[in-house]
C-alpha cells in the first residue's frame, strides 16, 4: 500500500487536474526522480511510490465573486480596521467585475483571511478529503488483515499554507464538520458553498462515513498521523486563522512532541516576493526545519513545481514518504542542491540566458569584417545601431 500524499494548491487558478498541469508539483516530482536511478530506477511516474491526492479549493472563491452583490454581507467579515467587504469590492471594480482576474491579483487571499465563513468553507473542504482519505487508508488496511496503514505526507503552498495549518489544526483539536453547521445556518439555500463536488461517489460516501464518526465522537480527534508537513512559500504567519500552531501542538498529557506531525519543513525562496512578505520563522520544535533555497530556474520563482524541483526540497520528501529513496540518495539529493546550478539563475533559464548570449555574439560577428577602411566603419556603425533599434 503506497503512501500518500497530499497537494495543497495557492492562489490563482487552479481547475481539476491542476497538480498535473504542465510546470505543476507532479511533473516537478517525476523529474527529479530521474536525477536518483540508484533508487528509482527508470520509473518516471511518482504514482508508483505515492498516491497524490490534490486537494482543490479556488472554486470556492470564484462561488463567492460570481454572487458577490448578493453574499458579501452575509459572510462574516472578521472584526478589525480593515473593510474586507469594501476591499473585495475596489478590487472587483478594478479588474472591470473579472473574477478570474481577481483571482489573480489575491482576492483569494482578501477572502480567506477576511471572512470568517469563507475560512470554514475552504477547511470544509480540506478537511473533507484528508478525512475521506485517511478512513480509506485504515479501512483497506483492515480488510487486508491488518496492514500497517500509511504514511501521511501533506504539501501546502502559498495561500495554501495558511489553509493546511488552520485545518490540520482544526482535524486534531475539534470536530471538523461544525464548520458544516455553522455555513449552513449561515447561509441558507447555498448547498453549493458546502458540497465538494470533486470526489468521487466512493470518496464521498467515506467523507459521510467520516463526518458521521466525527459527529458521534466529537471528543475524538481525526488520528491523522501525519509522517511530513512541508508548507512552500509560507504564509502562515500573515494569513492564518486558528488561535494557535498546529506544529506546536502537544498530544494528551503535555508530552513534549509536537502532535501528530513526525517533520516539518518551513522551506522559502529568498528570491520569492511573497516569502519575504511573509516571513515566517520556524518555532523551536524537534525534527522542524528551515529550508532556504535561492534558485531561479524560471520567471515564476513562487512556482509549486519550481519550489519542488530543487533536490535540497524534494530530497527530504522523498526520504520521508519513500522506502526506495535510501540514505545515499539523500546524500545524493544534498549534494545536487549544494551546486551551483541550484543557486541564482540556472536550469531552463540559464541555458535560455546562454542561448541569447550566443545569438547575440553571433550578430555582432556578423556585422562587419576585420580591416577596411572609412566606409567599412561607417557600415559598422550603422549595422550596430540597426541592430540596437536605433531608427535613421
């Protein structure tokens, strides 16, 4: 029985299927396997080691823009000096009432750190496939006479951050599906802000099995026993809405270890706009660890996949959630993300950097000839300014 691992998407868009997308965290990870043969052989599919569960959540907000003259004031925007409402609404007007593109700009964000109903919404939703999910893992474990049940792995991103904390936080200190009452008494006659209409009818029948269990024992946390949390692009600092850490939590007793989650990894790009907004700082925890990369192999270094591509991040996943990824090829993935290509602009970039720079000492070559006399330098000139777009 694989593993399984959770993806946690961020802001902007994201459509079913987003976690396979070109660029997107799958194909990220099937890459880098490829830089291990010693553990993975040819395999080029991580489905192989792992059942990747992508957990989606954007269609929620763009419910919400799509109604927003009729639910904005039945949303419970959270108290403060802030006007949530008025915010959503300037943004709206700016982007000329285009919810896509207020998607884009962080209205996601405006949205689920400024309403209260909304937050429930998005943990609902989470909730409800680490739910079904883990249920599923202990009943094939049971019917396959006892088999150890797997490990857990959970990866947020971005926005998706703050969502992993406040609803794993939420799964291992109350009854997850109150969120469910609270959204349906809030707003009556909008199933749709509720439902999860991404899982299957199996999924679905095991995310009521589970409720109905949470429902029966609401003194009974959900037993996640989360082996890794990985949170990319941190936002938890900023954008969280749990009164506490879920990586702080103590299980029953005081014991000093943290609750329900053996490694956590805080990992940022110091050249990642919203990591530096964000900045959040590690608590002191055991098996807790900053990783601080500073790669930039494409445009978009607040990428999933560019997070995931670097060995220094992808490494301790693997050894985490992985039986085939040895100790070697830790070691192996430490010393990728220690050379150069790994640090400041290379990959894709860098060879495209290259290209340019060839094709640019190539044009100069080509503009003129060693020798010659007063007209050979005034063609010369002339070919140069032609070439840096200086019009005659």
């Amino acid at each position: 029985m694989n593993n399984v691992l959770f993806l946690v998407h961020g802001i902007g868009r994201h459509k079913t299927g987003w976690a396979d997308e070109a660029g997107g965290p799958v194909e990220a990870l099937n890459q880098a396997m490829a830089l291990y043969p010693a553990c993975f052989g040819d395999a080029s599919d991580i489905r192989k080691f792992l059942t990747v569960v992508e957990v989606r959540y954007d269609d929620i907000f763009d419910l919400i823009l799509n109604q927003w003259q009729a639910l904005a004031d039945s949303l419970g925007a959270v108290a403060g000096n802030i006007d949530w409402v008025g915010q959503v609404t300037q943004l709206l007007h700016r982007v000329g009432n285009n919810q896509s593109q207020a998607v884009d700009y962080g209205g996601d964000v405006i949205l689920y750190h400024g309403f209260d109903l909304v937050a429930r919404m998005v943990r609902l939703r989470v909730n409800s496939v680490i739910a079904a999910e883990i249920l599923k893992a202990h009943v094939q474990a049971q019917e396959a006479g006892g088999m150890q049940v797997p490990r857990f792995g959970v990866i947020g991103h971005s926005l998706g951050t703050a969502v992993v904390q406040d609803a794993l936080y939420q799964l291992a200190t109350e009854p997850w599906v109150a969120d469910e009452d609270v959204v349906a008494g809030a707003l009556p006659g909008h199933p749709e802000l509720i439902d999860n209409p991404h899982l299957s009818a199996e999924d679905l029948a095991l995310r009521k099995q589970a409720a109905d269990g949470t429902r029966a024992f609401p003194d009974r946390p959900i037993p996640v026993g989360l082996t890794l949390l990985c949170q990319l692009s941190n936002t938890t600092r900023l954008l969280r809405r749990s009164p506490g850490e879920y990586v702080l939590l103590r299980k029953p007793g005081g014991v000093l270890r943290p609750y329900d989650c053996e490694v956590f990894l805080n990992v940022n790009n110091r050249f990642d706009p919203v990591s530096r907004v964000c900045a959040y700082q590690m608590p002191v925890r055991p098996n807790g660890f900053d990783v601080v990369v500073d790669h930039i192999h494409e445009a978009n270094v607040h990428g999933f996949g560019h997070y995931l591509s670097n060995p220094a991040v992808h490494g301790p996943i693997f050894r985490s959630l992985i039986a085939d990824f040895s100790f070697e090829c830790e070691q192996h993935a430490q010393t990728l993300g220690a050379s150069p290509d790994w640090h400041g602009i290379g990959g894709d970039l860098a060879r495209e950097i290259r290209q340019k720079q060839d094709e640019l000492k190539a044009r100069l070559d080509s503009l003129t000839t060693e020798g010659g006399g007063v007209q050979k330098l005034r063609d010369a000139i002339e070919n140069l300014a032609r070439m840096l777009g200086v019009k005659p």
